[in-house]
C-alpha cells in the first residue's frame, strides 16, 4: 500500500519558500553551466533550462533578477548553456559558490572556449551546450525567463548526466544500449 501524501500546502504568497523548495525538489532535473559575456564573462550553475523549439531551434534559462548573470545576459544579448555530465560536479559546484572569483577568474579553474558566435564560454568537456542569441525575456516573478534563439551547438564525448534531486547532486547511470534508442 502507498504510503499517504502529506497534507496540502497553500502555495502562491501563502506557502513557505523552504517547503516550496522541498516540494520542487522532488523534480529531478539536468545540471547546466550558463555562461555570458564576452570581456567579462560571467557563469552560473542552473537547472532552469529546457528545450523550447525546434523550428526555430530555441531553449530557455531563468535566472533570480538580482544575480550578476542577469545584467550579464541583457547586455550581452546572448547566452550559452553547457550541459554537465556526472563527471562535472566540481564544474557545478564551482558555478554555484558564490564565493568564488568573478569574471574572467572565475573561468581559470575550468577547461572553455569562447563560443564561436557570442563569445560566452562553452565547457567543451561537457555533454552538450548551446550557444543563444537573446530572442525575448519575460517576467517570471522573481526570475526572468530568457529565451534564447540557438546560433551554434556542441557535443562533448558521451557520458552519463549529472542530476539534481531532493537538494542533492546525482548521477544518472544510462543503460549500456541507450545511444541506440536515439535516432
């Protein structure tokens, strides 16, 4: 017999941030490194991204209003997202100390090049990114929503994924034949 849910939980200005975090959490997610700028980059480790379109080939990223990656990114007109695999947890957690060194620094301590269209480093190492040009950017409350519009794409060498779920880093074992389901 399933165990029962717990008890509802008003969301909107109701809920608790801390239980909505926990509730959010049980959504397990791919990790990704977003990147910008050109003189000076900026990075960040952020699970918000998802694949938008095809025709035209588009992606998305949210990003909290007051991080430095948000000005980046509106300045800059572009975006790349690089998608980590389970070997990259350092990469992620790297992006996502906010004590480490900003700008150009903060790139020393990780393998990148500069995309070929909008400068922002890519992680070559890393098992895809996406190089954006900014197509629109929408309100999303304490986020903005950028959409991008995909000017080039890369793939690093196949791997497992690194995930997040329930507050923590984990790793995604795919079966031996996954590549053959992909067409």
């Amino acid at each position: 017999m399933a165990k029962p849910m717990t008890a509802p939980v008003p969301a909107g200005a109701a809920a608790d941030p801390r239980e909505l975090r926990r509730v959010f959490g049980r959504f397990a997610t791919g990790i990704t490194v977003v990147t910008s700028g050109g003189d000076e980059p900026r990075g960040m480790t952020a699970n918000s991204f998802t694949s938008v379109s095809l025709d035209p080939p588009m992606v998305l990223v949210c990003v909290l209003r007051d991080a430095s990656m948000h000005e980046t990114i509106r300045d800059s007109g572009g975006f790349a997202v690089s998608v980590l695999s389970n070997r990259q947890e350092r990469v992620a957690r790297h992006f996502a100390n906010r004590d480490r060194p900003r700008g150009r620094a903060e790139f020393d301590a990780v393998d990148h090049i500069p995309g070929p269209r909008t400068g922002a480093p890519v992680l070559p190492d890393a098992l895809a990114w996406f190089e954006c040009s900014l197509a629109a950017v929408y309100d999303g409350g304490d986020h903005s929503i950028f959409l991008g519009e995909i000017v080039t794409v890369g793939r690093g060498p196949d791997q497992d994924a690194l995930l997040f779920y329930a507050g923590s880093y984990r790793r995604l074992e795919a079966p031996a034949d996954w590549r053959d389901h992909i067409p």
